[in-house]
C-alpha cells in the first residue's frame, strides 16, 4: 500500500513499524492497535508518538 494512502502518522509511514500495524482504523481517538514482531501482543499506539 502506498504510505500517501496511509493516516499521516510516523507507525504508518515508517516501513519498519507500518508492518506490525494491526489496522488504518483507530482504535480509540488517537490511538491505533499495533502488534508485536511476532504476534504475542497487541499495544495501543498514540498518534502523538515519533518513532
């Protein structure tokens, strides 16, 4: 997916992080589900954050 398509936020526009974002739909105001490298869990990720 083209990152111009993405949220405007560093987890999706970084193609390291971007890969373990779980969806483009917050999940709370401000905030994305994010899972680990290997699944094991899922963190909420505020919008605010720089990677």
């Amino acid at each position: 997916m083209d990152p111009a398509d993405l949220p405007q936020i560093d987890a999706f526009q970084s193609e390291h992080s971007r890969e373990m974002m779980v969806s483009t739909e917050p999940v709370a105001d401000a905030y994305y589900l994010m899972s680990t490298n290997i699944g094991a869990s899922t963190n909420w990720f505020p919008e605010e954050i720089g990677l």
